[in-house]
C-alpha cells in the first residue's frame, strides 16, 4: 500500500518562506511523477509544480514561477516544495501527489498553508 505523509505546513506573514515535504512508504519503486497541488476555499484544485524522472523535467503553474522551487530525492522517495516570497493568495491546502508506474496515483492529506500578516 502506498502511503504519503506530508509536512511543513503553517501560518507565516507575506515575504516568508515555508518548505513543504511528503514521504512515501517504503517499499515504493518505479515513481514517474511527483507534484504540488493545491486547493484554496471555492475553488478547484490546481497544480502547482510537478517533476518527473530523475528529476531532470519540473513544470511550474505561471502563478508560482521564480517563487517555489519542487525537488526530489529518488533515494529517499521524498519530494519537497520550497515556498518564497509567499503571497496571500498562495494560502491554500497542499497535497502531494505521487504517481506509481503500473499502480496509479496517490494523493497526501495535505497540509494548510496560510499566508497572512
């Protein structure tokens, strides 16, 4: 069974930063793709950033471009999120998405990430 256990969330003023992380299970090998998502109050969730492979393709949603940074570690099976220069607008539900070559896709229970002063 595939599970992720996300950390890092929290309540910090704009202009700050937060890091986001999710581990997966042990046990878990051929992970293709790993992504941010997140999900503000009303309205649907989006993608934030997402990295692929070895690492060597990341995509990042335009709102979010030169302030977060996504990175791997393929041999911990860890995917982290590094927030900059955070924006209220960036408050929202974080969820960690994992996607498992020949099983499916996996999403963590996310964590509340409140930007406010």
């Amino acid at each position: 069974q595939v599970q992720l256990v996300e950390s890092g969330g929290g309540l910090v003023q704009p202009g700050g930063s937060l890091r986001l992380s999710c581990a997966v299970s042990r046990g878990i090998f051929s992970i293709s793709t790993m992504a941010w998502h997140r999900q503000a109050p009303g309205k649907q969730r989006e993608l934030v950033a997402s990295i692929t492979g070895g690492g060597v393709t990341t995509y990042y949603a335009d709102s979010v471009k030169g302030r977060f940074t996504i990175s791997r570690d393929t041999a911990k099976n860890t995917v982290a999120l590094q927030m900059n220069s955070l924006k209220p607008e960036d408050t929202a539900v974080y969820y960690c998405l994992v996607v498992v070559s020949g099983k499916g896709s996996y999403w963590g229970q996310g964590t509340q990430v409140t930007v406010s002063s």
